[in-house]
C-alpha cells in the first residue's frame, strides 16, 4: 500500500497509526479533530503551510520500515 495525497487523514491514520509521529513532526498535531474526519492530506497539509510532497514521502518511507 502507498500513502497519497488523495487520502483521508484520519483513514490513514485509523489504518496505519505507527505514521502518528510523522503527521505530528509536520505540525499536523489535531488528528482527532473534525476537520481531519474529512480532509485529504494534501488540504491539511495545505491548510497548515506544510509541502504536501515531502509529508507524503515521509509517511510512504516510515510506512516501508
């Protein structure tokens, strides 16, 4: 499986939780809220200013380990 852009943050983190620490090392701390109940990584990554291609690169690496 490989994490991109289009999916929902809270999906991906109800089915890989081990990929946590990496939403929190790019700020996406809030990852109970509402808005991450509905929102694709790429609009919290832009909602929060963060480059949505090295966050998925991350996620993508710490998800091979």
């Amino acid at each position: 499986m490989k994490i991109t852009r289009d999916m929902g943050i809270q999906d991906v983190v109800d089915t890989y939780p081990e990929l946590v620490p990496v939403f929190f090392k790019y700020g996406l701390g809030c990852l109970g809220c509402a808005a991450a109940r509905f929102e694709s990584i790429e609009q919290g990554a832009n909602a929060h200013g963060i480059d949505v291609d090295l966050l998925i690169n991350d996620l993508n690496k710490a998800l091979a380990q």
